[in-house]
C-alpha cells in the first residue's frame, strides 16, 4: 500500500492554531459565526474532511461569504 497523503496541512494547522482541536468544533464554530453576521450557510464534518484532504477544491459560494478572520 502506499504512503498517507499529508492532506491539506496548511488548513489543518490554522484550525488547530484557532483552538479548533477537532472537525466538529471548526464546524460548529462556522455555523455560529455564519448566524452571526447573518448568512445561512452551515457546513458538516464531512465537508472539512473533504476541504482538510489532499484534493480540497473551493468551497462553494455561500461558504466563502463566512470569512472566519
């Protein structure tokens, strides 16, 4: 079998750096923050293993209008 792919380490580490030590915290972290400045966007668990992946490809549009700064 081959090697594990590292992922999107860069992702997995501003999460963890944030002081979102699992997916479902950074989820529900999002959710949050989206309702508070009122988009209703929401993302699942299964959507920041997929962006934490090798291959993440671009959130959709009415997630990249929740700017976690």
């Amino acid at each position: 079998m081959g090697e594990p792919t590292p992922g999107n380490a860069l992702f997995v580490a501003e999460r963890i750096r944030r002081g979102w030590h699992t997916q479902e915290a950074f989820a529900a972290a999002y959710r949050d923050h989206a309702l508070a400045i009122g988009e209703a966007a929401d993302i699942s668990v299964r959507q920041v293993r997929r962006w934490e992946s090798d291959r993440p490809g671009w959130p959709c549009r009415d997630a990249r209008r929740v700017r976690m700064t």
